[in-house]
C-alpha cells in the first residue's frame, strides 16, 4: 500500500500562514476463499413466474471459491489559508481528488438442485471486470471569534462534490458510477465563565469518503474537542465498509477544575450516520441459472453516549481517578426496492456500560506505577438469533521509569491479569482488549 505525500508551510507574515499538501494514494486488496454460505450477507433471492421476488432461498447454495482483487490509486491536493487576526481566526481552502478504482471477482460454484441436476448457476456464476473513476471537491471556511478573553464562537461551511463506483466491494460487483453532494454547516462554542469552569459544545455535519482517502486532509478534524471527521461510526462487522457516509455530530461537555485539585468532566454526545449503497445479489427464477443482480441497501445508525469523569491529585505523586461511560447504538437495515414481507429488513441494538477506575504513582526520580480495574456491561437486542449480552472485569499494573527531561521512557506490566475474555457485540465502538493475561513492555524516546 505505496503512499507518497508531503505538505509545504510558508508563514507570510505573523498570523498569516499557507499550508499546501499533496500526495499519491495506492491500495491494493486480494480475496481468496471457499465453501461460501448465505454469500453476501445472504441476499439469494426466488422470483416468480413474472419477476417478483416471492422469498430468500432458505437453503443458499454455497459459492464453492471467491476471488476478489481491488486496487484504487488517487491524487490529493489541497491548500489551506489561515489568517490569525486580534479576534478573529479564518480558516479556508479547498481540496481536490482524483484517481480511479480497478476491481475484478470471480464467483465458482457446481451446486445442483438435486443430484446430477442442473447447477444453480452458470460457470463461472459471477465474473466481473469494473473499472470506475473517483473525483472529490471539498471547499471549506471556518471563523473563530473571542468574543470575550473567555468566550471563543466558531462557524463554519463545508461544500463537498463526489463522484465514485456504485459497487466495487459487495460482489457480485458491477461498474457503474454514484453522486453525493451536501453542504455542511458546523458550529462549535467554547465558554469559561468562571477559571474553573469551562462549557463545550458542537453541532456539526459532514461527508466521509470512499476509503482511506478522508484520511488526508487540512480541514480541521475537531472543534470544541470534538471529533468531526469519521471514516465509518458504523461497525464494519456488522456491514462491512461503507463508501460516502453522511455524519451529523450534536456533543456538549462540562469540564470542572476545582481548588482541591479535583477534576471532573461530564459529557454527552450524539452521532448520525446514514449509507446509501448498491449491493450484489443472485437473482433465482424458477429455472436455473441464478443470475448476478444488485439491490439497494439503507443503512441508519444513531449513537448516544454519556460520560462523566473524575480525577484527584493526592499530594505531588499519587492520584485516583474514574471513568464511566454509557453507549447506546441502533443500527437500522433496509432494502427499500425488496418487499417487507421478506424479512430481510432488521434493526439492531446494543447498550454498552463500561467502568475504569486507576490510581496512579509519578516519583520526581521517574519511577511511576499504574493499577487499572476495567468493568464492561452489554445488552443486545434486534438479532435473528438471540444475542447475549456479556459482563466482566480487567485488571491492568504497569511499572516503569521515565528518562531525565522526558526523553523517553520504559514500561512493564501485566494486562488482563484476571484472565477474562469476552463477546462483545461489535454495534458499540470500543478498544480492543486482551482476551487472556498478557506480558506488556514498552520503550519509547522522545527526540
């Protein structure tokens, strides 16, 4: 995956600043396998005498071997303009990309519907060749005003044009090309009314990209410490990747710094994120073959999530602290040209609980040590076949020294000290952890 970009500063004059990035984007992905089951999330459709579509064909035939192999490369460009002014910051620029996505699949298969029968499907029963141009334009200006020393408002408009493949991941594929535009507004706010109090909030909307493509860019990816910029908020588990999301981010935080060197954060947020995608089906009428097909495919995903914080300094070398935060995730699954009745539509959920608690020690010689204890709660619910939810706990220690001037330092530890693994359902975004006790070491140097 050969990436190739550099980036070019030229500071005009104080507060006047250009930033120029450019770069060449290759990737390449290969897919062998075999003995496929219910392929493509499932979707083998039967059709009537005249065409309309009667159930899923309960028994899916397998595809006796997949290949797959996809290769994109893009060019990037983009320029931003920063002027810094006595109360207002001016952020603007664009962005340009191009390039094109090459993508070949090979489906076999010798089922039959009895023995020494007819096949199922032809030979090959998929064989696709696609070869389909990508284009982005992005503009973008955002204005930070201190309306007060205490106060600082942001706004912000983005302008993003996208033009790339209807289906080059989901096979069967086949070539074609979609078109996504949206302004999106943003609106940030961050206000400290008293020295130990601060109020964030954020109301911004987006569009992500096609692949790792979002991943570089000048345009601010956070305001008001929030993040704006997603490749994908939906599990990939779950739908696999997603091209031209659409995110809307609504977040607020409350963040205390009280006199008894006690700190405390409490914070809410909620996440939109919405998928239109072409995906490839067979096709099944009455008589064999089944045909290569594609349908449309809704994906609606809404997150909430709360979380509070608390942190206390005891003296100058010990410290406590927890956290807790709850996540709800929805995930809606539709295919609006399919009738109801084929129960292929489905809605999932899953609330996730999750508790850390620490203590740390910093000596002023560099030793330091941290014991972490870790809880995770979850409930799922929506599943074809009852999913359980799960519950267990962590128990991290880490010992180490940190160099003179933090040059660098070095870590030991044990993680998953209880020995817990887990089945968390992957709809709530968390970090990943250990699944039996691990030997952790660390050194890292600061140059």
């Amino acid at each position: 995956m050969p990436i190739l970009v550099g980036a070019y500063h030229r500071e005009w004059s104080p507060g006047v600043h250009t930033l120029l990035l450019g770069g060449r984007l290759i990737n390449e992905q290969e897919l062998a396998d075999k003995n496929l089951f219910g392929f493509v999330t499932g979707h083998f459709l039967e059709l009537g005498p005249n065409g309309v579509i009667t159930r899923p064909f309960v028994d899916s035939p397998p595809i006796d071997e997949l290949r797959y192999r996809s290769e994109f490369e893009i060019y990037t460009g983009e320029i931003n303009q920063i002027f810094q002014g006595a109360r207002h910051t001016v952020v603007f620029g664009g962005r340009f990309q191009a390039g094109q996505f090459t993508t070949t699949d090979l489906l076999l298969s010798s089922a039959t519907l009895y023995p020494d029968g007819p096949r199922y499907f032809a030979d090959p029963a998929a064989a696709g060749e696609a070869e389909d141009n990508f284009a982005r334009l992005s503009i973008y200006g955002y204005d930070t005003w201190e309306l007060r020393t205490n106060l600082l408002l942001t706004a912000g408009l983005t302008y993003d044009h996208l033009n790339y493949p209807e289906n080059f991941r989901l096979p069967p594929i086949q070539q074609g090309q979609e078109k996504r535009e949206r302004l999106s507004p943003k609106a940030a706010i961050v206000w400290s009314p008293r020295p130990e109090l601060t109020l964030r909030g954020i109301y911004s909307r987006a569009l992500g990209g096609v692949s790792y493509d979002e991943s570089f860019r000048l345009e601010p990816t956070q305001l008001a410490g929030f993040n704006q910029a997603f490749r994908t908020i939906i599990s990939e588990s779950e739908v696999g990747s997603v091209a031209a999301p659409t995110y809307e981010v609504l977040g607020g935080a409350i963040d205390l710094k009280l006199k008894t060197r006690t700190y405390v954060g409490l914070d809410a947020q909620f996440l939109d994120s919405k998928v239109r995608r072409t995906i490839g089906l067979f096709e099944f009428e009455i008589e064999p073959p089944a045909t290569p097909s594609s349908t449309r495919e809704h994906l609606d995903y809404r997150e909430q999530s709360v979380g509070a914080t608390f942190n206390q300094l005891l003296g100058e070398e010990w410290s406590l602290g927890a956290q807790y935060r709850f996540t709800s995730s929805r995930l809606q699954d539709t295919f609006p040209s399919l009738d109801p009745s084929l129960n292929l539509n489905r809605e999932l959920r899953a609330d996730l609980h999750q508790v850390n608690v620490f203590a740390l020690f910093n000596h002023r010689s560099g030793f330091f040590g941290r014991a972490e204890l870790r809880w995770y709660g979850q409930n799922n619910s929506g599943y074809d076949q009852p999913l359980p939810g799960d519950e267990f706990v962590q128990l991290n220690l880490y010992l180490g020294y940190r160099f003179w001037r933090q040059r660098g330092e070095i870590t030991i530890g044990g993680l998953n000290l209880t020995g817990a693994d887990y089945r968390l359902n992957p709809l709530n975004v968390y970090s990943e952890l250990p699944r039996t006790r691990v030997f952790y070491t660390r050194l890292r140097l600061n140059f």
